[in-house]
C-alpha cells in the first residue's frame, strides 16, 4: 500500500514538470490548504534518480511559493482591508506590529509549517512595503524548498541514513527560526535601550 502510494507520488510529480510544480507551490504560498511536502519531497528524489533538475526545481517551487505569497498579500490590501475598514483598532494594531516587526515575521513564519501561508495576509492588510515583504518572503522560502528537496534527495541517494539526517535538518531548520528570532528580539531592545 505504502509502496503504491510512493509509486503514484513520483508518478505524479514528474508528470507535473516545473511549470505543474510552479502551480502546486502558488496554491501552498496561498491559503489553500495544501501540504508542499506531497510534491517536494517526491521532486528531490526525482532529482537523485537523474530524472528532474534540483536547480530548476528549486527556483520553480520557491518562485511559486513567492507568487502565492503575492496573491494573499494583494488580497489582503485590496480586499479584507475594505472589509475590515469598520474595525479600526484591528488594523491599526497590525499596521503597528507589521511597522515594527515585519520584516521578521515573513522571514521566520514560513519556516514553520502551518503559519508560512498566512503571513502574508497580514502583510497586506498593513500595506508592508514590497521592498520588504519580496525579498525576506523568497528568502524564507527557499530554504523551506530547499530544505524538501533535499530531504527527498537525501532518501533517493541514501535511504538507509535519510531518516536521522531529516530529523536533524528539521531541528537546524526550527532552530534557525528560533535563533533568528532570539537574535532579532535581542537587537530591538538593545536598540530600543540605547535610544532611551
């Protein structure tokens, strides 16, 4: 069962090719709930085998993923602002929050699962500036991809060590975004304490 599930996968993901890929990764970088892993982690192996390109795969998943991420933003601005304009206090306390902590957010939120889509929603309804929110958004999810492929390559080249080198790249992932946001936290109130 297990072995036809994987078979169907791969099938499934090589028939996709990058533009299909491309696609599935807009509707992760949006709020369609579905999981990057599906189609990632079976591309990477793909990628092992010879049969796709990681490079190629790479910047289509984490280009898909940025265009996701775009479509939430500009329907947050555009839209849900208009139909939250009655609740003042709300956006004016995510326009504050985004001012002061945003470039961090849309960094560290889509390196952990279940928050990465949704950041961007926010992101909008501040008006975040774009010079921001493209580059910190691609940046994050390039290691998110990245990360995927590689776990599938890693399975593709070595199965017999895949298992413990995916738990510790998931621990160096997490802890990246813990310590990027330790580190962050750390200079806003050095900065803060020094203005004062």
């Amino acid at each position: 069962m297990l072995e036809a599930l994987i078979t169907f996968l791969l099938s499934v993901t090589e028939g996709m090719g990058y533009f299909g890929i491309y696609f599935y990764m807009v509707m992760v970088g949006t709020f369609v709930p579905v999981p990057s892993e599906l189609v990632l982690v079976p591309a990477g192996y793909l990628a092992s085998q010879g049969q796709m390109n990681y490079w190629l795969l790479l910047l289509s998943g984490s280009l898909g993923s940025l265009s996701g991420a775009l479509i939430n933003y500009f329907f947050a601005k555009l839209i849900i602002k208009k139909l939250l304009s009655h609740k003042v206090g709300f956006i004016e306390k995510v326009t504050n929050f985004f001012d002061a902590h945003g470039k961090i957010s849309v960094f560290v939120a889509p390196l952990t699962p279940g928050l990465g889509q949704y950041i961007s929603l926010p992101a909008g309804i501040s008006h975040m500036p774009l010079r921001f929110f493209i580059p910190f958004t691609y940046a994050a999810n390039i290691i998110w991809v990245g990360f995927m492929l590689a776990v599938g390559h890693m399975f593709g080249k070595n199965p017999d060590d895949a298992h413990g080198i995916v738990v510790e790249g998931t621990l160096f992932l997490f802890g990246l975004a813990i310590l990027t946001a330790i580190l962050y936290v750390t200079l806003t109130f050095r900065r803060k304490s020094q203005n004062s």
